[in-house]
C-alpha cells in the first residue's frame, strides 16, 4: 500500500492521521535537527526556562501577560538542535493550536507546571496520558518556581508523583531562577538549588541517543498504526460477512418463495 492510500484509510481518524504523518516525517528526514519542545499552560515559566536554560536572559519573551503566540525557535546549529518555546494553552484557541503543531513533530517534549499552581489539573494529566501512549521516553515534566513555594514543596511533588506513578515520565522539580543567578556569578550554591544538573544530564542523554529513540518511536508508530489497520480489517470482514448472511437469507427466501409458487401450480 503506497503513502496515499494510507493517508486515506488514516484521514477521518485525526490521531491516527497524525502519527502516520509523523513517521513519514522520521524516515523521510532522518538527520533533520532533534526538536525539543517546551510545552504547557499559560504563565506557567517556559519562556523563563528556557531563557535560563540557553543562559540567553532575553532570548524569549516573559511576562504575566499573552507573549508568545508563535511557536518560537531557537537552532542550536552545532548539536543539529531546534529549542521550540510554545505558546501557552489555555489563553487562546489560536494558541493551543500553534502549540499542537509544534508537539506534532517534538523528539523531546519538556511539559512545564507552575508548582505555586499545586497538583496536576486533568487537562495536563490527559496530556501526559496522551504523549506517553507511543515513546515512553519523549515526556520529561519540569516542575518549576520550585523557590517559590518550598514549605510545600515535599507534599506537592510527593502528591503529583502519586498522580503520574503510572505513566513513564520523569520529573524534574527546577528553579529557572536560581540557575540564572548561577549563571550570572558562577557560584556553586545557586548551582544546587536550581537543581538543573538532574535534567541536564537527562537532556544530554537523550541528545546523545537520538537515533534510538527516534527508532523506537518509529517503532511504536508502526505497532500504533498496525493495531488500527487490524481494526479496521476486522472492522471491514464483520461487514462482509453480515452482508453476505443477508444477501443468503434473501436468497433463501427468494428460492422457498418460488418453489412455494411452483408447488401450487
């Protein structure tokens, strides 16, 4: 079956549609940039992290208002690495929009929660269901603003590691904050308190295994796709058959009908 008559059996299933398309894209551009996509709800610090994170201060816009609307990028061109810094969900239908196209195409996708916000809400919950339903290792949550509500800090992480404990993700309480103020005067203290060396080494990780874990998701494609189109063969085989059943009745019926007529002749 060619790539058009795929499309075709995928195009009313937008899900499905989706991740055939994505996988085109994997095997199509092999050694196209490994795309990291900072991705969560509105005011919740993507902008501040990676601004930290890049130690660019003033890369991405910040602010309590609606700034980023675009998806925004930043090529990283000697690592081959696109930084893409979403809008923020929740303020704009335009907005989750653009942030689902970027999430489309994401190696790696960082979802950002404002721990002053407390546990996970059920549209972030879905999210983390959502995305780990294909590659077990695309999802890392960042935990941000941890400096701003540490009295409470242990409970909430101990209460949202409850909430994930059966989903594949890890997650990473964080202080962009601190980490900018490491960066300004290279103490180690701020260093330690950001706690951005657990997530750097796992970012480095994953840089380091892009390959694999492109193939495994091209894997866990597959085995998504393939499981529709066994539905979609079994779905298509039930139909044949109920029709077949009722094209014998009708047959049937129509031979005992004439051989009623001939027998009162």
């Amino acid at each position: 079956m060619n790539k058009s008559n795929l499309r075709k059996v995928f195009e009313k299933n937008t899900a499905n549609h989706e991740k055939l398309i994505r996988l085109e894209n994997i095997l199509d551009n092999q050694k196209s940039p490994f795309k990291i996509v900072v991705y969560g709800k509105y005011n919740h610090g993507k902008s501040t992290f990676l601004n930290a994170w890049l130690n660019q201060s003033e890369l991405f816009n910040t602010s309590d208002k609606r700034e980023t609307v675009i998806n925004q990028k930043y090529f990283d061109q000697e690592n081959n690495i696109a930084w893409i810094d979403t809008p923020g969900l929740d303020a704009h239908e335009q907005d989750d929009a653009e942030a689902q196209e970027a999430v489309k195409e994401a190696d790696i996708i960082l979802l950002v929660h404002d721990i002053i916000s407390g546990e996970l809400d059920e549209k972030e919950l879905k999210m983390i269901e959502s995305f780990s339903m294909t590659n077990k290792q695309k999802l890392k949550l960042l935990l941000t603003k941890i400096d701003q509500n540490e009295d409470n800090l242990p409970l909430i992480i101990n209460n949202i590691e409850n909430q994930i404990n059966h989903f594949p993700v890890k997650l990473f309480p964080i202080s962009p904050i601190r980490y900018q103020k490491y960066s300004q005067t290279s103490i180690d203290k701020w260093k330690q308190a950001s706690r951005f060396e657990a997530l750097q080494i796992e970012i480095q990780k994953s840089i380091s295994d892009r390959d694999d874990l492109r193939k495994q998701e091209i894997m866990g494609l597959c085995d998504d796709l393939t499981l529709a189109l066994n539905s979609k063969k079994k779905a298509a085989s039930d139909i044949i058959y109920s029709m077949t059943q009722q094209i014998e009745t009708k047959q049937n019926n129509c031979k005992r009908d004439a051989q009623n007529k001939f027998n009162s002749l």
